[in-house]
C-alpha cells in the first residue's frame, strides 16, 4: 500500500501569523478545508502542495549524485528548512498526519528565499503569466518551491506548512 505524504504551506499575512502564535491550531483551518488545501480565505497563489514522497525521493538523488550521501537535509539546509524537516520551526503540540507544522516568519522567508536561489531549487522553471507576472493556479511541484518562497519574501508574508 502506498501512502501519499503531501506537503501544505500557505503564505499569510503578518496579522495571521500573531493569530498562529496565539493559537497554533488555526494552522489547520488556514491549509485545509475538508482535507484538501484551503483557497478559502487564502489566493491559489498563497498555497503550494506537492508529494512529499516525491519531492524527497528528488532531494535523496541529488544529494546522492552531488555529494554521495541520501541524507538531503544535510546537504540542503534550505531546501529542509523550507519543508519543515528540519525542525527548527516546528509548533509545538500542534500536527497534521505526518508530524508537526512549522511557521517562519517574513524574515526566516527572505533568508530561506534566497537559501533556496543557492542551492538552485526551481528558480528556472517556474510558469509565469507574461501579462501580470502572476503565477497560474498556485505553485506545484519542486520546480515552483523556490519561486513559492521567493514571492512570500517578496509580499513580506510569512509561512505555515507541514506534511499531511
């Protein structure tokens, strides 16, 4: 039996992120609704998903192939602290399937943006609209996680996330 492991972040506003801090479990309400990522109160723009599985199955072999080694979050610090395995930014008492949700702050967003641009994770893939620079229907995939974090840096917004 396989098991889906998809990992939810959200961007949210400096006001939100206070509200977390006070109450952590308005993290869930902010990435889902019924199970599956929130575009309620949020843009499609504001949310990024993609199979966790996936994504580090990518991490492991490249890791592999550029330093002979599968631990990843050893050799991409931000790609780990943009996913939450770290650990570093974890909620405590407060998890989805997979373990606990982690928050960064604007400036934790900024840092991990460009962390991210180092490390070279998506900046040359991503899909953009060539009249407003939107991104179209919301960021998903590896290839959009750099880009994700480099707009929430952008905006000033912070980060929620975890793997459900």
């Amino acid at each position: 039996m396989i098991v889906s492991m998809w990992l939810n972040l959200a961007k949210i506003d400096v006001e939100a992120l206070e509200s977390v801090r006070t109450d952590p479990a308005l993290i869930g309400a902010i990435l889902f609704d019924g199970g599956r990522p929130s575009a309620g109160s949020l843009r499609e723009n504001d949310v990024f998903g993609d199979d966790y599985r996936t994504l580090a199955a990518v991490a492991e072999g490249r890791a592999e192939a550029e330093h002979q080694t599968t631990r990843w979050g050893r050799c991409y610090p931000w790609l780990a602290a943009a996913t939450g395995e770290d650990g570093e930014n974890d909620v405590e008492g407060c998890e989805f399937g997979y373990g606990p949700v982690f928050v960064l702050d604007p400036g934790q967003v900024a840092v991990v943006a460009k962390g991210l641009m180092g490390e070279g994770w998506g900046f040359g893939v991503a899909r953009r609209d060539a009249a407003d620079g939107v991104h179209e229907g919301g960021y998903e995939g590896f290839e959009d996680l750099g880009p994700f974090y480099a707009a929430a840096a952008r905006e000033g917004r912070a980060v929620v996330g975890g793997v459900s």
